[in-house]
C-alpha cells in the first residue's frame, strides 16, 4: 500500500528505510548470517540472486561472525544484482506489511536487512569512480 502526502508540489513517498546518503557511510562488510538470510528470502522471487549469494557463501571460508568485506562483495554481485537485491527485498517486505501472517518481529527483520543493503549501495555510490 503506498500513500502520497502530497503538498507544494512536493510528493513523499514512505518507505522502508531512511537514507543516510547525507552522512558518510563506513561499511566492514557483510555477515555469513546477512547473505544466508538474503539468499533464503531470494530464493522463489529471485533464484538466480540466491544462487549467486549461495554460491559467495560457498566460496567464503566463514565463520558466523566473521564478515565478506565490501569490495569483494561488490566485485562477486556488481551494481545491478545488488540493486535487484534491494528491490526484491522491498517487495518482499512491501507483501509483509499487506499481510497479516507475519509477526512484527518478521517486519523489523527483513526491515533491518534491507537497510544493510541500502547502506551497501549508499556507499557503493559514494566510494564510485567512473572509468
């Protein structure tokens, strides 16, 4: 259900997360957790996204608290797939929020995994270089 609030010729759309672009973003990486998670919530909507977070987790000898740092994740997913991420995972809460089977608990789950790829492209924006 989206709402417009609508004034001045100025529209707001609510949503999900709050940018944080205004602020300078400092990233240690991902979690084993954050991707298995991601990867799960991917994998009817988005399989080839799941296939290529699983495959990332494959290939990192990791343990759970240990993170995949920035760069190499952004070199394994790129800008697209990382933005498909993010639109698949707004879609996916979006549902949620229409749907009276998940707890809010759920809610603030796939709420705060969204915000962790957020920042990711946040930074991804800030620390890009064109070539």
């Amino acid at each position: 259900m989206a709402l417009r609030a609508c004034g001045a010729g100025v529209c707001i759309m609510p949503s999900l997360y709050q940018s944080s672009i205004e602020k300078p973003i400092s990233l240690l990486g991902f979690n084993h957790h954050t991707l298995q998670l991601t990867a799960v919530l991917l994998r009817e909507p988005q399989p080839a996204l799941a296939n290529s977070l699983t495959k990332l987790l494959q290939e990192q000898p990791l343990y759970r608290e240990q993170r995949i740092d920035v760069y190499e994740l952004f070199n394994c997913l790129g800008a697209t797939q990382i933005g498909d991420i993010i639109a698949s995972l707004t879609e996916i809460g979006n549902g949620w929020l229409n749907t009276p089977l998940h707890s809010q608990q759920s809610i603030q789950s796939i709420h705060k995994l969204l915000n962790e790829w957020i920042k990711l492209a946040e930074w991804i924006i800030q620390h890009g270089e064109i070539h």
